[in-house]
C-alpha cells in the first residue's frame, strides 16, 4: 500500500482557461501554477460542460455525463445520490481521502466517500436561508474565523461585497484570516496529521477567484495600475439583449463604465495571483514533508465571462464562461511523460476521475463516462472522443454546445438561433460563422450531432429528427428528483 503515490485534485472556482501566463495571458501572472504546468502537462481545450458550480462539481465527483448525473441547470436542494464517487474509489482502495473547502453538494455536510470534510462553500443563499443564525452549521471556516477574531458575529461577508457582483474592495481583515489562506492552512495540517502508513487523496478547494472580488490589497493594486486588455465582443452579441430587463445586482449581461470594469478585472486577477502564491505554499510543504510521490492536478468548475460580449458569470456556451485549465503535475522522477507538454485533446470535468484513477493504479468503475487523460500525457494513441456536449438551463432557455476544441456549434433553445465559432482563427469567438451564412456544411454537421445527443430527452428538445425550439428547459433530469 505505501507505493501508491498521493493524488492531490486542486479545484478553483470561476476560474477562466485563459488565465494562466503561461497560456499567454497579457496581465494574469501566475508564476506557480506556470512552474506547475513545466514539470508536468496542460490540457488546453479543458471545458466544464454544464458551466455553474453544482452540475460541474456533479461531473468533477462522479466521472457521469450530464445526461447521467441528471443535472443540467443551477439547483440548490436536490439531493446528492450517486453509487460512484471519486472520493469513495480512493477510500475502498485504502487511501485516506480528506476534503477541505468548496463542495457545494446536498445536504451540505454529506461526505460523498471522503473520510472527512473540512467545508467552506462560499455565501451560498440557500443554507443561509435555512439556518441564518447558525452558519457554522454548514461552515467550518465561520467558526475558525469567529474564533481568531474573538468575535462571536464575524463572517467573511463583513465587507458587504455580493457573493456574485463585479463590485472590488481589497479584503478587510489580515491576509492569513482570508478563505483563500485557510485552505492551504488546513491542508498544511492535514499533511502534519495524515495518516503515514497510508497513500492520502486530498482534495482542496477554493471558493475564489469566484467573487466576492475582495483579494488582499497587495494583489488588488498589482493589476489596478496596469494596462488591462478590452473584453472581446462579438458582432452577434446582441442576441442576449433579451436579458437586458432582467436585471439583477450581480449583473448577467449589460455595459458597465470602463473604470469600473478595469477594477473588476483587477479584482478577479488579484484574486487568481492570491491563490498562485498559496498554491505555491502548500507545494513547498509537500515539498517539506518528503511527499514527491504524488499526482497534483488543478482544475476549476467553470470560467467567468468578465465582460466578454457584455455578459459575466458563467452559464454560457462562451470559451470564458465554459473553457477551464486544466494541469496534471506528475510525482518527482516519472520519465514516461515529457515535462511542459501540451495536449490539445478536448477535455472534460468528467476526465478528472478517470485520469486520477489510472494515476494512482487504480481501476477504473464501469460507470464512469470520462476518459483518463494519462495516455494522452504518455503519448499513446488513443481513440478519443469526437467533440462534448454543453448546456446550461438559464433564463427559461438552455443553449446546447457542441466543441472539438476546434470549430465550436451552439443552439439556442427557445429561439433556435444556431452559431458556429472558427476557435483556432478566433479563439475570443468574435465572428458568427452560422449568422454570416460562410460555413453551412459545418452548421449541418454540428445540427445533426446535436440531434444525436438530443433525440430522446425528455425536455422533447427533438421531433421527428430536428431540433425543437421553443420546449421548456429543466435544471434538473427526472431521474435525480425525489419521487
């Protein structure tokens, strides 16, 4: 049992695939996470298929496809029941599985086959709602806090910034008091107390650069005084001005003043080069400790839109809502896998349970619908999957994607209004090829893909083998809500 190496899954949340330096980013500075990726692999066509944190998380612990976990929208509430989990194939299998931070699953505390659970999921609406006067129901990191400040009321929402606003101030207590920096500190702990007869899967999860944007002072004013770069806008973008009067304080799509974009921006990239660091702490402590016999992979839920195409958050087709990075660091001495590789493989959330898997030497269950992207990094030939499938339910319609990492298709559901993106001539998918009529051999292409994904569910998306506007969306499949 002590040869099995470590696995270490770092998950940030509403973290975009194009912010990473070493991806080429013209601001974004992350020196560790760069290293990270030199000493092992990026899979730069990494998307989150259903872009919102409880679906992609669904995909991330249970290797399904939305069509199997059941979750297609943004659904607080509904119980999480899968026989199959990450974390539980590490515990059969003898390793000590520890989570620390964001899961945002139902009920809040169930463990999902991790041994132990040390939560942190952000200003989340629904327990709140539920146990207002008892956060730390839900929450270990309110009590840590409370009990540091002394103050039996303190709450990291004491600055007042919205858990989803593009509002920015630097964050209002000491930088080590910060939810960021708790989770590296509990999972430095956790290195100290493990179990050293056993291999250990850790999981650690941020809740940022998901906003609040409130990252410490140093790293907001790193990026204000820089020349940031203009989201890109489509020439389309237009067709989402039906969401212009449903406005909401978080803001799903709109045109804010430059100055205030610019600080957002500052915000959100001080908040990604925050977590770089305590990446980078926590390594060193891996480092500290011996454990070079470990697997690291980092990943995110999903991406933020930013302002690109005068939309934010996630939820959309777009590359910065639904396009993640995705890193696969290997222990120390592994010589079957070329240092600073990149794959161009399109990837998936469902990927990372395979892949962690087959690193550890592991089987793999019959019922995951991922693939292990270890060949890939090996570089073995493989028959890889085609294109993914992506939808999300929002605003009562659900726009449906189809990707090979090259071309990109969407469909609108309640419009039928088709577009088709050139990713590798225009990767900020600034020019609709389906609207401009250039390309309608690949719009039939990717129609009847889509037809194929589509026929048979239950939303009646399909009829008599095209697609069906004009049908209501779901958040949640049938098969996943209580009888």
């Amino acid at each position: 049992m002590k040869e099995r190496p470590n696995i270490v899954l770092i998950c940030a949340d509403q973290w975009r695939g194009d912010c990473l330096s070493i991806d080429g980013h013209p601001a974004v500075h992350t020196p560790y996470l760069d290293q990270m990726a030199l000493g092992g692999c990026r899979f730069t066509s990494a998307y989150s298929s259903v872009p919102s944190c409880i679906a992609a998380r669904a995909a991330l612990f249970t290797g399904l496809s939305q069509r199997t976990h059941g979750r297609v929208g943004y659904r607080d509430g509904v119980e999480w029941n899968y026989d199959t989990t990450l974390a539980g194939e590490f515990t059969r299998h003898g390793y000590q599985t520890q989570a620390i931070g964001k899961m945002h699953v139902y009920p809040e505390r169930k463990q999902l086959g991790f041994q132990n659970v040390i939560l942190h999921d952000g200003h989340l609406h629904f327990p709140r709602r539920q146990s207002h006067r008892h956060l730390d129901i839900y929450d270990d990191y309110i009590p840590w806090l409370r009990e540091k400040l002394g103050d039996p009321s303190a709450e990291y929402f004491d600055h007042g910034l919205n858990c989803n606003s593009f509002a920015v101030r630097p964050w209002d207590k000491d930088e080590n008091l910060h939810p960021t920096n708790f989770i590296v500190s509990q999972g430095i702990d956790f290195l100290r107390r493990r179990d050293p007869t056993k291999p250990f899967f850790l999981y650690l999860s941020f809740h940022r650069p998901h906003p609040p944007l409130d990252p410490p002072d140093w790293a907001l004013r790193q990026y204000l005084g820089m020349e940031l770069p203009s989201p890109p806008v489509g020439d389309w973008n237009k067709i989402w001005e039906k969401l212009d009067n449903k406005w909401d304080p978080a803001l799903t799509r709109g045109k804010i003043r430059p100055d205030i974009l610019r600080r957002a921006q500052a915000g959100y990239y001080g908040l990604i080069t925050h977590i770089d660091h305590q990446i980078n702490r926590f390594m060193e402590s891996l480092d500290d400790w011996g454990l070079d016999n470990t697997w690291v992979c980092f990943t995110s839920d999903h991406g933020e839109l930013l302002g690109d195409h005068h939309l934010f958050r996630k939820v959309f087709p777009y590359e910065g809502s639904s396009r993640i990075p995705l890193i696969l660091k290997w222990p120390a001495g592994n010589n079957s896998i070329k240092n600073g590789s990149v794959f161009k493989q399109v990837a998936e959330l469902r990927d990372v349970m395979p892949t962690l898997l087959e690193c550890a030497g592991l089987p793999i269950p019959e019922s995951v619908e991922g693939k292990s992207l270890l060949p890939a990094a090996q570089g073995k030939n493989m028959n890889w999957r085609e294109y993914i499938h992506g939808e999300h339910q929002y605003y009562g319609m659900t726009p449906h994607w189809l990707t090979d990492g090259k071309e990109k298709y969407i469909w609108c559901s309640d419009t039928g209004i088709e577009q088709l993106f050139d990713l590798e001539n225009d990767p900020q998918e600034l020019r609709d090829l389906a609207a401009s009529g250039e390309k309608p051999d690949r719009v039939a292409f990717w129609r009847s893909k889509l037809v194929g994904e589509l026929t048979g569910r239950e939303e009646g998306f399909v009829e008599n083998g095209a697609l069906k506007p004009g049908q209501q969306p779901k958040t949640c499949l049938n098969h996943i809500l209580p009888k």
